[in-house]
C-alpha cells in the first residue's frame, strides 16, 4: 500500500519520476472515473470521465492506456485528450 493505494490492483498504477508526465502521482479508476493523486499536495484530480467496465490501467510516458471489456482507451496527459480503440 502506498499512500492508501494498492499498487498491485489493476486499476491502479503509479507514474514514474522522469518518464514524461504525472511522474510521482497515483492514477486510479474508481466510479468510471480516471483520477490522478498527487501525494505531496495529497489531492486527487478528475481527469477522465464515463469509463465503462474497466479491467486494466497502465502508464507510459504522458499516456495512460485504460483496456475496457469492448475497447481500449489512450489519454494523453500532456493534451488532456483521448483517443478509443476498439477490438
């Protein structure tokens, strides 16, 4: 557990310091929703809404990979935009 989350749930997963954006912040689904928490400021933003049946979230560079049960969806931190790619 790192600051109350479980870093080996699927749908969460930790940024990592120097690999492009959100480094050192928690990204987490909770209620179809993609937060990021900032452990310094303790303060978890929204940044993703209407996510549905989520199964797994990861991180690479400035882009969040979230698989769903019919689609994959790509956010890229650093235009706030996202990108849906179906099976």
């Amino acid at each position: 557990m790192t600051h109350g989350f479980d870093l080996s749930h699927a749908l969460v997963c930790e940024g990592i310091v120097g690999d492009g954006c959100g480094g050192g912040r928690i990204f987490h689904i909770k209620e179809g929703a993609l937060f990021a928490y900032d452990p310094v400021s303790q303060e978890s933003i929204k940044l993703l809404e209407n996510i549905e049946h989520p199964l797994g979230l990861r991180k690479k560079a400035c882009i969040i990979t979230i698989e769903c049960e019919a689609h994959t969806l790509e956010f890229d931190l650093s235009s706030m935009r996202q990108t849906l790619k179906k099976f």
